[in-house]
C-alpha cells in the first residue's frame, strides 16, 4: 500500500502524530495549520503559518467567547492570508511578538495566560494593525451563518413579515 502525500507532502499519520504534540494548540507545518485535535485544517498561502496561527489566537483572544470553534476564526482571518495583506500581517505580528516580548519575555502566541496575552493586545489598541484586524473580524467573525445558533440569532426575519410577528419579545436570556 502506497502513502499519498497531501498537496504539502505529509502523510494523514504525519499530520495526525504532530497535532498530538504536547500542549500545542495548533499543529504548524509547511504551508498548512490544523487543530491539536486534527478536527480541522486550513490551507495557508501568502502568510507563514507561524503568523497565521498568532493571528488565529488573536482573532480569539479580541472577541473571546468559548462556545465559537477555531475554525470560525480561521475562516474570520482568512482574508489577511493574501499577497495584498501578507506584508501588513507579517509586520503586524513581528511588532506584537516584541511587544509580548518586552512585557513578557515570550512570543505572543507562546504566552500561556489568556490575560496576558490581552495586555499586550491593550497595549497595541491604538495600533493600526490592531484596528484593521479587530475591525475585519466584527464582519469576519460575526457573518457566518455557522456561528449565529451561538449566540441565539435566528438570521434576516424580513421575508418572515419582521421580528414583531416573529418572537420580537421573546428574549428569555436578559
């Protein structure tokens, strides 16, 4: 039986042994960023995959919410991961290592604790990297359909005459 190779040249054991690495959240190879759990994997193009799986984990640490799964802020990041944005993105994320760094003598993406990872995002809100993400990830994040039972939104109620006819007062979680 012969392995075939993924379109990056590893093998689904290969994939499979490295997101079982110790306390990884994401697994980082040539070109691709999966879950420890190897329940997904994206593709990555323009941006190194050490930088898009920092931006995964600031995509999550800016708008936190523990129901959401990784893939949905990968999806909500995947527009930065182009030839238009890679430059942008790769600066942005080398400044925040430093300034994780500087505070905390650690990589952003290596810093254990979630508060410390929001100083240093604190630190930078008035950044315009900073901005540009956060601002891309309230569409980004907040537009997929996937992610909107989470959080109780039942989508466009106009072709259903409006929310007045249609639970408009049914709010049971205020």
């Amino acid at each position: 039986m012969t392995k075939t190779m993924g379109p990056k040249g590893l093998t689904r054991r290969q994939l499979l042994s490295r997101a079982t690495a110790a306390g990884a959240s994401f697994v980082v190879g040539s070109g691709f960023l999966a879950a420890r759990d190897a329940a997904w994997a994206a593709e990555i193009d323009a941006v190194a995959p050490e930088t898009f799986a920092t931006l995964v984990q600031m995509a999550r640490d800016i708008y936190p919410h523990d129901k959401v799964p990784d893939e949905n802020y990968v999806l909500a990041v995947k527009g930065y991961d182009t030839p238009d944005a890679a430059d942008m993105v790769e600066q942005g994320i080398k400044a925040m290592n430093a300034r994780a760094q500087e505070m905390h003598g650690q990589d952003y993406l290596d810093l254990g604790w979630e508060r410390d990872r929001v100083d240093v995002l604190r630190s930078m809100e008035d950044d315009g990297f900073f901005q540009t993400i956060r601002g891309g990830l309230v569409t980004g994040l907040y537009n997929q359909k996937a992610v909107w039972p989470i959080f109780g939104y039942e989508g466009s109620s106009f072709e259903y005459g409006g929310y007045i006819d249609r639970g408009f007062n049914d709010i049971n979680w205020l």
